[in-house]
C-alpha cells in the first residue's frame, strides 16, 4: 500500500470524506464478522483493490448501499486513495476493531 500526499493528486477531502462515510454505513449495516474483515485486510495489505472493490460492491448490494461514482471516474492513484477511505469507513465501523488500528 502506498502512501500518496492527497494533495499532490488533487483528490478533493470532500469526496474522500463522503467515500469513507460510505464505508462506514457498509460496515454498520452488514455486520462483518472478523474473517470477512481479515479478508478485505488481507486485499488492501497486498494492493488487490479490485478484488476488494467487487467483494465490498457485493456486500454493499446484500444491504442496499450504493457505492458512489466517483470510485471509477480518476486513475488508479485517485482509485487507490478512494479504496483506501472506503476501508477506513468499514473499520470505524466495526465494534472489533473501533479503537485499534489494525493496518499497522
């Protein structure tokens, strides 16, 4: 996983924030249990962010949250960045891991 400064890629902290939001009510509403979190984990760890895309697109349809369109429309740094507040979100969300930083 790579570390971008946001504001050398120009990625506005407004949609960044809105993603992460995203990913938090995905967290919230789907109730991930600790495997599903290790997975999606083990997918940013090792840069797999379409893989983790498409598992975070099905379990948003199973508890109807739309992922928004901004995740497609830059490159893939912009992508990346995106991917990285949409899994930020998730582990807000998820009471296992609320006061623990797992990613370092």
């Amino acid at each position: 996983m790579k570390n971008y400064n946001i504001m050398e890629v120009g990625v506005p902290m407004e949609e960044i924030k809105m993603i992460s939001n995203v990913g938090y009510d995905i967290g919230e509403k789907a109730e991930l249990h600790e495997l599903e979190i290790l997975k999606l984990l083990e997918m940013i760890k090792y840069d797999q962010y379409h893989d983790f895309y498409n598992r975070i697109l099905v379990i948003a349809k199973s508890v109807q949250v739309t992922l928004p369109d901004e995740l497609f429309k830059h490159d893939y740094d912009t992508f990346e960045i995106y991917i990285n507040a949409l899994w930020e979100g998730i582990m807000k969300s998820c009471p296992t891991f609320k006061n623990q930083n797992i990613l370092n």
